[in-house]
C-alpha cells in the first residue's frame, strides 16, 4: 500500500542516520556544557526576536527593528513583489506558532494561538502571493494546528482547542483556490483574499507568468489540508499543478525551467538551476513521497536529480544551465537559495555532494559573515544583500543530523555568532544591507523566526530537550511540521479536475533503477573517518587561493601583485607606470572619457603581456556587469551609548578626499550640525565643528565646495544628508558624490552622503541623546573597534574609479567614464547616470526645516530595551 512508504520513513531514515553517524567520528565533540550554552543563547536570540516583534509591532505582518515599528502594507514604501508576503494577517505571529512549541515554550504557545484566533482577520481587500501565502501563512497554521493537537493529547495544555487554527487554514485554502482557475491547472502568482482574480475589484488575474517554485511548491500544505480536513479538493489542485510541470519538462534534459506561462506552459526562462525560482520545487517533490508516500513524486524526483547531477552539479558548485543545451552555462554566479540543496541532499542519501557544497558555503559565510544574496564562481559578492536567510543553517542541521560530525555544530556556532555580532540591534535583528560594510536594512522577515531558530535549536538540543520526536514530522519549506501520520489519511482518488493531458511516464521511467539512492543508502557509507574532512580541505583552500590578495604571484621587477581592474584608478602614477609595463597606453579623450588600448609588444615582458591581456579582459567583464553590479556603499556606523554599533547606516561615498576602502581603521568622531546647514558658505560654528564630522544638507552648492567649507573649519569628516524629503537606501540606489569640475586633491577629509530616512535616523539620535559618536568606514566593525573583515577577504571590487564604458573587443581598448558633478535634478543619479557638468549648481532649498518628523518615535521605545540589552551583555557576550 502506499501509505506504507511513508511510515516506515521514520525507521529509515533513523537507520541511514545511525549508520552515517558511526562512519564519522570526526574531532573532539562539543561539550554537554557547551551544547547547553549555544542552546540557551538560541533561545534568547529567539525572545529577542520575538519580543521585539509582539511589542513593537503586532498585529502588523513584521517588524522593522531599526525603527522599532510595524511593516503594515500600504503606509511604508512599496519594495515591490517583497511586499506580496504581506496581507494584514499578522505573518510573523503566524509563521512562529510552531517554533515556539518547538523551543518548549508552551505557554507563549499557547497565548499566541489564542491572539491569531482572535485579532486575525483573512478576508482582507488585498492582493497576496499565493506562494508567500502558502508557505507561510497556510503552514503557519497547519504546523501550529499540528502542535495544539499534540499538546492537547497529552491533557496538560490546549485542552480547550477544538481545532479553530484548522478552520482558518481551510478557509484561507478556499481563499487561494481560485488562483488555480487555470486551463494548465498552474496558479496566478497573485490572489486577492477577499475577491480572488475575476473582476476589476481583484485588482489581479491579469499576470501570464509564473515561477516553477510558485507553482510547485503547494503540495505539502495543500495535501496536509485535505488530509486534515477530508476535503480532498486542495490536494487534487495541487497535484494537478505538479503534473504540469512534469509534462511541462525539457525530454532530453529532463530540466525544468525558471518561469513558465501559466495558460500555455511555453517557458518564458529556460534557464534551470537549483536555486531562486525553481529550489523548493525538487524539495517539494522529494518530501511528498516521504509525506504521502506516494511513489509516482520519488520516481520524478529521481529522474530530476539525476539530471542536475549530470548538468547543474560541478562539485562544490551549482551553476544554472539552459534545458535545451543543459552543457551551456546559462550564468556565472550562484544565488543563495541554492544553500538548502545540500539538506535535501542528505534526505535523498547522496552525501558526498552535500559535504562538499555545503563546504563551499561554508567558507564564502565565513570570508563575509553571512552568505551573499548571490557570489561568483570565484566566491566574490555578486549581490551584497543578506536578509537573514536560514537555508545554510537548514543544510547544516541536516549533515550534523546524518552525519553526528561537530564540524557541523562549530558552523552552527559561526552562524549564530555572526547574527549576534553583525545582525542583533536593540529591536530585534536587522538583514543586511551589504555584507560588506556591515550596513543594515530596516526589515525582519518571518521566515527567520519560522525556520533559523528552528534548525539551530535542533543543531545544539539533545533528544531530552525536544518536547516530541521531530522524526515522526517532515519540514516543509518554511520548515512547519507536519505529522507522517498523514500518509494514512485516506485521500481522493479522482482524477484531476481541467482538460491538461498528463502523460503517464513510461516504463523505462519506472524501472525499479530510479529506486537506488533512497534511504538508507547502502552505496556511500565512509568507512575512514577522515573521509569528509578529506572532502573539505581542497574546497577550503580552493575558497581561500580565490582572493587574489593573497595571491603569491608577483609583477615582475616589482616584487607584488599585478594591477587588478577593480583597483585602478586613472589618476594614481604609480597604476599609470604599471598599465605602461604591461603594454596598456592611456588616452585622454576630448568628451572627458579616458580609453585603454593594449599592445602586447609593448610589455616589458611576456609574464607581463599576460597581465595586460588580465586586466584589459577584467576591465571589460567590468564593463559588462555595470549594470547589473551595485555600487559597493560606505557604512556609518552610530558607537556611542547606548547605540554600541548596533546600528549602521547605508552610506554613499564620494569621488574625493579620503578613500575609506583603504583605511583600515576608518574615520571616527562625534557628529555636529554644521551652520549653515548647507555648508555652503564658511562655517558661524566652526570651533564646534573642529575636531568633529559634520552633518550637512544637500543642496545649494557643489559637494567638493561643502567639503572645503567643512575642512577649513577643522571637521574631520562629513555626512551629507539628502533633502528629498522620504528619499530611502531602500529604494534608491546609491550615487558616488561627484567633484565641481576641477582639482579635488586640496581635500582630504572623508565624505558621505545619506539619504533623508537613514540621515533623520542620525539626527534623532543627536537630538535625543546630544553627544553622538559615529564611524565613517568601508564596513561597520565590530563593537569592540576591531575590523569584521581580516585582510585578503574576498570582498567585493571596490570601484573607486570612474566606471568604465563598454569595451572595444576588437583592439582590446577600453573607455572609462569620469563621474561628472551634482545636477540640479533632485532625484539622485543611479550609479551610471551622469549628474550635470561642472558650472551647474542645485537649486536653493526650499525654506524651512527639511527634518522629517516621520520618525519622531524612532528611538521612544528603545530606552527599556537597552537595558535589558544591557543586562544581556554582561550575562551573555
């Protein structure tokens, strides 16, 4: 029978777990004591978190803890599909309910099952992501549903539930099955809660596109409803969008692509990969035979992994391909969503791979403290965001789970370090803006609270600490829990509802091959204990050799490294003596552009030749990623009390003065408001300012002339604040502040510019507490002083030149644009655009204070926070 798979899942996978574990005997393990401490500290990171949110921000969907408030939709700036998580149903609330069982706190539990019954509200005139809204939301309640249940078998709490979170997860999966109103059976990405996607009033049902993984991804929650319900018409929906899919496939490859058109199944994106876009599709079909136990989803699980294996696998890395030539690379970079691949690795019994990716992972968190949004096949920042993303401490429970190496617990340990160190901010924790600079973004996602706390809790806990068994459950996505106990539902057996034809798979397709791998796995027990470490050291150093700083290659006659392209600057000699060496001329054009043309014959040598043709080829990579690059931002970073570093604003740099990207200590001082605040006349408070970083407002005068007035006065540095009044890092992109036309060397001191919601952050703090300390860096540092990064890290390029124009493959000469000065536009520049010339100026500010009084309550609630942090930091860090 069918449901028999899935019960014995359990056994199984205790038995391949029992196994793997006496083949790794790897290092001393951790101490019972030490395992009790990281424990503890889970538990308090998680109150920290979770406290935050219920005092600051409930019944809003999350919270800000930079601010200290409530993300409500509708009254903060869009930040586009991001926003389609959010549906005015308290997510957070929602997506916690099963950590909180989890981490035995039941009568918090307990409380926040009562609050969601009581104060949530699903029929709300809103569009949401069926997605989000599935994962998070739906499994929100089915995992709370399943605690309560179990709670309240065992008599002691609960005992007044009568399955209500049940009732409201039905009628949300009755919210969302119109999405499903489909000729495919494939979902709209889009639903409204209150009117679905027919009619204007939806404000949806228009969009022709969707994700694999948005379609994909349904059936754990959907199934689980029916199961749960006996309403058999989620899972037929479910199911109906999966075998889509699979007829859907690319035949030869047996790929599957990014995005697919919803009404004809025609690929619009055929690249195929494991991350963003497609990930928790293979996850999910995995996990629905270990739930359901059917085996039609292993036998296409199987038949997928084989594929990715051969295509997409290049141990240690996973690199996206085109399904219709899947020997193509179709990019040369890697998303971080691909890190819970190793996890579903363990669970399929292929380990091998999965030390090794998660190596690989490994060593990139460690270069830049958490793992980039995306990073290059040579492991630099491709994208510099981190929002907090728990799929590599999901991948590290499950090889710790599998395996019993403490390597795997020392990882965890570095994971929540770093949160500690670089994340944790009086409200809560804040992701990352730029793992480079350390600079923060004002946002708490659920699925931090759902999933990190959850697997790094699991990772440090011992079996009597659990307040039930997690084998007898499956995480799903969003790691909710759902019982195995399901399998033995009964389910319908009608065939799915819609006029797609799926193709039965044929015989070959179900040969009893694709059966192999499965738990337990027989074919790759280590039986040398040294085995995984063996498997790790070549990926570490092969992490370590890609930081050309460390490079031991040597310019000739020079004795150090050659000129890389993201270093060059055209007005530096000593770079223009090393471009003459490797045969590279510099060619001042008449429009202010400066174009390189290499000749090899030219070179002072042939090893120097070979330079040459490097960085005339990085030069025009340069070229060709500016677009898609961003610019590598500056950080001001607040370190006086009761602020301890906490918190860091997102900064721009300037094309002038100090180049904070190569002082390794920065620039630090108290902050004063110049006067005139424009700074762009000499200073009536220039003994204030002496000694001091200035605080100035954008506007009236060229950047370069408020440096100068600023320096004259003594200052030490300056914050240049925007005044477009709303004006966000988080949704404006970054410009470097350009000079007035003519020589900038007569300044010297370090300049930033913040926009208005970062600078009104910075100036309600100097209102509040009077004396306020700030750090002008490349990256924030640590709250003891000390750089976060060591020397050599592989960072991302730091572009302190001009940015350079395409490239002319043809004689391999490369153009390179100068920032021209600030225009009068007052929306800033992105980072190409160029911002007027040199005898423009901005137009005079309006009158008026330009302070926002939007966030007036920023720090009104901080003060009882900070002693409990306090409090913490003594009895903790």
């Amino acid at each position: 029978m069918e449901w028999q798979t899935a019960s014995m899942m359990p056994s199984l996978l205790q038995l391949l777990l029992l196994l793997l574990s006496t083949s790794f005997q790897l290092g001393l393990p951790m101490s019972s004591e030490e395992r009790h401490r990281l424990r503890n500290q889970v538990v308090e990171m998680f109150d920290h978190a979770y406290q935050n949110y219920m005092d600051h921000a409930y019944p809003a969907d999350e919270l800000m803890p930079l601010t200290c408030r409530g993300r409500v939709r509708g009254l903060e700036p869009s930040r586009g599909d991001v926003d389609d998580a959010l549906g005015k149903f308290s997510l957070t609330l929602i997506d916690s309910l099963d950590t909180l069982a989890l981490l035995n706190k039941t009568a918090e539990f307990e409380d926040a099952v009562r609050r969601v019954l009581t104060d949530v509200r699903l029929d709300n005139d809103i569009v949401v992501s069926v997605f989000e809204t599935n994962i998070r939301v739906l499994g929100g309640l089915l995992g709370g549903h399943s605690m309560a249940v179990l709670l309240r078998e065992r008599g002691q709490h609960m005992r007044w539930y009568q399955d209500e979170l049940l009732h409201m997860a039905k009628d949300l999966g009755l919210r969302l099955l119109p999405a499903f109103n489909t000729s495919s059976g494939l979902p709209y990405p889009r639903v409204n809660l209150r009117y679905g996607v027919q009619g204007p009033e939806t404000r949806t049902g228009t969009e022709t596109d969707t994700c694999t993984a948005c379609a994909g991804t349904i059936i754990l929650e959907f199934a689980a409803l029916s199961r749960f319900t006996g309403d058999p018409v989620f899972e037929e929906h479910a199911r109906r969008a999966l075998d889509f899919l699979w007829e859907k496939r690319q035949r030869n490859s047996n790929l599957v692509g990014t995005t697919i058109n919803i009404h004809s199944g025609e690929w619009v994106r055929r690249d195929s990969g494991v991350g963003a876009g497609i990930d928790s599709y293979y996850e999910y079909l995995l996990k629905a035979y270990i739930l359901l136990g059917d085996d039609l989803f292993l036998q296409r699980f199987n038949i997928h992994y084989a594929s990715i294996m051969k295509y997409i696998s290049q141990p240690p890395l996973l690199l996206d391909v085109h399904i219709h030539k899947p020997l193509l690379p179709a990019r040369t970079w890697m998303d971080s969503l691909l890190a819970f691949f190793p996890g579903l690795q363990v669970l399929k019994g292929d380990i091998r791979p999965a030390i090794e990716t998660h190596e690989m992972l490994y060593q990139v968190t460690k270069k830049h403290n958490f793992l980039p949004e995306a990073f290059t096949t040579d492991f630099r920042v491709h994208w510099a965001q981190h929002p907090l993303r728990p799929e590599f401490a999901e991948s590290t429970y499950f090889l710790y789970k599998a395996t019993r190496d403490p390597y795997y617990q020392e990882a965890g340990r570095t994971v929540l370090e770093n949160l500690n160190r670089y994340a944790r901010v009086p409200c809560g924790f804040a992701a990352m803006k730029d793992v480079r600079t350390g600079s923060h973004e004002d946002r708490m996602d659920s699925f931090f609270l759902a999933e990190m706390f959850k697997y790094l809790y699991l990772l440090f806990a011992d079996e009597e600490h659990l307040p039930f068994d997690v084998e007898d459950y499956i995480f799903t996505t969003e790691a909710h829990l759902l019982p195995l106990s399901l399998s033995t539902a009964p389910r319908s057996q009608s065939p799915p509802a819609g006029n797609s034809t799926v193709l039965p798979p044929s015989r070959e397709e179900l040969d009893d091959s694709n059966f192999d791998w499965t738990c337990p796995n027989t074919r790759l027990l280590f039986p040398d204990p040294a085995f995984p470490r063996s498997l790790r050291e070549p990926i570490r150093s092969a992490v370590d050799k890609s930081c050309h700083m460390a490079a031991s290659r040597s310019e000739p006659g020079l004795g150090r490294a050659p000129l890389r392209a993201r270093d060059f600057m055209a007005s530096n000699p000593e770079h223009l003596e090393l471009l003459r060496r490797m045969g590279v001329s510099l060619i001042h054009l008449k429009d202010g552009r400066v174009q390189l043309v290499q000749h090899a014959t030219q070179a002072v040598s042939p090893v120097a030749a070979e330079d040459g043709m490097r960085f005339m080829q990085e030069m025009m990579e340069l070229s060709s990623q500016q677009q898609k690059e961003q610019l590598p931002p500056r950080a001001v970073q607040i370190i006086s009390d009761p602020f301890l570093g906490r918190v860091v604003l997102t900064a721009g740099p300037a094309q002038f003065g100090t180049d904070l990207s190569k002082s390794s200590t920065g620039v630090q001082g108290f902050v004063v408001v110049a006067e005139p605040y424009s700074g762009c006349a000499e200073l009536s408070n220039a003994a204030l300012v002496a000694g001091r970083i200035a605080l100035l407002q954008r506007g009236q005068c060229m950047f370069a002339e408020k440096a100068r007035h600023i320096q004259r006065a003594g200052a030490i540095g300056g914050i240049v604040i925007d005044d477009n009044e709303g004006s966000s890092s988080d949704t404006a992109p970054l410009f470097q502040m350009a000079g007035d036309g003519r020589s900038t060397d007569d300044v010297t001191l370090p300049l930033l510019f913040l926009f208005h919601k970062e600078g009104n952050i910075l100036l309600e703090a100097l209102r509040e507490y009077k004396e306020v300390e700030v750090l002008l860096s490349d990256k924030a540092r640590d709250r003891g002083g000390d750089p976060d990064g060591q020397e050599g890290d592989c960072t991302a390029e730091e572009h302190d030149h001009a940015a350079p124009s395409p490239s002319i493959p043809v004689d391999q000469s490369q153009a390179i644009t100068r920032e021209p000065d600030e225009s009068t536009n007052k929306e800033p520049p992105g980072p190409e655009e160029k911002s007027g010339d040199g005898d423009e100026r901005e137009e005079p500010a309006e009158d008026g204070d330009s302070s926002s009084p939007s966030i007036d309550s920023l720090l009104a609630d901080w003060k009882e926070d900070l002693e409990a942090f306090r409090q913490m930091e003594k009895d903790e860090l």
